[in-house]
C-alpha cells in the first residue's frame, strides 16, 4: 500500500471581486462525463448549452405545443401593444444602454453587471 | 386591461386548496431524448399560468389556470419549445412560466415542495429575459450540485417588477440552501450587495402568497 497523504491545499487571497476566476464553482471539464460524488451527474456548461440551440435537431418546430397568444404565439390583442409602448418607454427613460435586451440574447455575449 | 391594483395584491403560486390531488405522477407523460440528442439529467415540463384579472382567486382556480406547454428530456427538444415561446420581456399581465422537474407540480402542496421553499430575486424591468435563461439553463445543465434537490424555476411577471425563483426540496437544510444561493450569484452575475430573500412553501400556505413576508439575506 502507498503512504497516505493529506490533499494539497492552495489558499489564495483575492483582492478584488474581478480576480475571481471565470470557472470558480464549476466542476473541471464540466460536461458530459462528469463523474461528481454518488454517480455520474449530467452536466452541461452555458456555453454548451447555447452552442445546442443552432443545431438543426433542436430547430425543428414542436409538435404539441399548445396555442397561447402572449406565450407561444405573438400576442396581437390592443391591451398589449398599449402595455408594451408603455414598457418601453420607461425602461428607455431609467437608464442608457443596460435596460435595453438585444434581439439575440442566445449569442455568447459578455455577462453585463447587473443594476438591480 | 389589467387592474394594477389588481396586480399589488399577492399572487399564489399554490392554490392552498385541500382538494389538491397528490396524483401528480400519475398525470405526468414522460419523454425519451430523440436518437443523437442530448440527454438532460431528469425530464422537466414548461408550464404556464396567468392571473385573470379583476376577479378573486378562489383556492382551486390557481391549479386551473396552469397548463403544460411541453415536456422535454434533451437539451434539444428543450431548445424546440424555449425558441417558440415568447421572450420573458415580452410577457405581459400578472403571468408566471415554470419550468419544473417532470411529476412534480409548480405548486406548494406537491409531494415534492411540502417541505421545501424558494430563492427569489427581484428584478427592474427590462432584465428578466436573460435572467431567466441563464437560470434555466443553470439548472438544466446541473450547475447547482444539490443532487436531487431542485424542484424547478419560475419566472413571474408583475407590474413593475420581475421576479425569478428557484425552488428546493428541503427548506431547513442551510448546506443546500447556501450553495443553491451561492450559484444563483454566479450564474446570474448578481452584484454583490444583491438582496436575496428565501421564503418556506409552508408559510407562503400560510399567508397566501408568493412574495410577501421572505426572509432576507444580503450577498
């Protein structure tokens, strides 16, 4: 049998909130054959994730999804242009550019901070 | 058009109904992953629920007003469904989407959530929809290591703010609870003065609703 050894330790002091690094809390090589305490868990990185949306398997339309104007159709009804005008506009008065969504928030954009 | 007094008055996410049926396995159809597909971790529904407005809720209409959009169990037929619903930041009225593990109900007094609670964070208008998806696709991808103890996630639009849950199992277990808080922070990029606030099922039973009465806890 080998000698037993305590596992190596590295404390690191951190200054500052930006020098945490981006994999802080993942699982190292985070995807699918991750072997995690208890079993082999399946996990996927965000970025993987997003990477998934522009196959073509996950394009094709489904086929049960109920109709739900607002949900999963547009919603034309008047009450609801007149809510989203309004939306808008004070969203366009709070701040500059953060309030604002981009069209293509599946695109692997930089985290912006967030004003809460 | 909304009453927004309407909409200040607290939202159910359970019906605090007694005759709620503890049959959710039975109703649940579960899928398989499509041939090359990537398989998910568990199967999950996406439902949605939108509060009619004027009139008051009585205890069972709130199951009544939810319905399943799809049930999914691959990253790509999770994709399917997500890409054909409308943006978060588009949805509008007192309206919640749940995306929650396959048989358990986004309700307090499924089997799952008797004991549980949830994270909440409150959000200005015009940030839910990346919000959402970044917790969605936390909690898909297994991000949060609390093995089996994320029910689902809710996104609930409100009139002037937008609000996103997680919901666990156990409420009084403070390892679990910590560590789902502690990836919330990450995954959704919180400031770190953010105010988190954690509320039991049990007293949102209690008190008939959602948001009110949370714990609060700072980053």
């Amino acid at each position: 049998m080998s000698e037993s050894k305590g596992i190596p330790i590295r404390h690191i002091r951190l200054n500052h909130l930006s020098e945490l690094p981006n994999d802080y809390g993942t699982t190292p090589g985070g995807t699918f054959y991750s072997t995690t305490p208890g079993g082999t868990r399946i996990i996927y990185d965000r970025s993987f994730l997003l990477k998934c949306r522009s196959s073509p398997m996950a394009n094709t339309p489904p086929s049960n999804l109920p109709d739900i104007p607002g949900v999963t159709s547009p919603d034309k009804s008047p009450t609801r242009q007149i809510t989203k005008i309004k939306e808008e506009e004070e969203i366009a008065n709070k701040d500059g550019s953060n309030g604002k969504e981009n069209g293509d928030s599946h695109k692997d954009e930089e985290q912006f901070d967030l004003e809460i | 058009m909304n009453n927004k007094f309407d909409a200040l008055k607290d939202d159910d996410s359970g019906s605090g109904s007694e005759d709620i049926k503890d049959d959710s396995a039975c109703t649940f159809e579960d899928v398989e992953p499509g041939a090359g597909e990537h398989p998910l971790q568990y199967t999950y529904c996406f439902w949605y629920s939108k509060k009619p407005p004027g009139r008051n809720q009585d205890a069972s209409s709130f199951e009544k007003n939810m319905k399943i959009i799809g049930t999914f169990r691959s990253v790509e037929q999770f994709w399917r469904i997500y890409s054909h619903m409308i943006r978060a930041n588009d949805l509008t009225g007192h309206s919640d989407v749940h995306v929650f593990k396959g048989g358990i109900k986004p309700l307090w007094e499924d089997k799952a959530n008797r004991l549980g609670g949830k994270w909440i964070v409150r959000l200005r208008k015009g940030l839910v929809a990346r919000c959402w998806e970044n917790l969605i696709l936390a909690m898909l991808g297994e991000q949060f290591m609390v093995g089996d103890e994320v029910c689902g996630a809710v996104v609930s639009i409100r009139f002037q703010e937008d609000i996103i849950s997680i919901w666990n199992r156990s409420a009084n277990e403070s390892q679990v609870t910590s560590r789902i808080r502690d990836t919330l922070c990450r995954v959704l990029n919180l400031p770190p003065n953010t105010v988190m606030e954690y509320k039991t099922h049990n007293e949102s039973l209690k008190d008939r609703s959602s948001f009110r009465n949370t714990e609060f806890f700072t980053r």
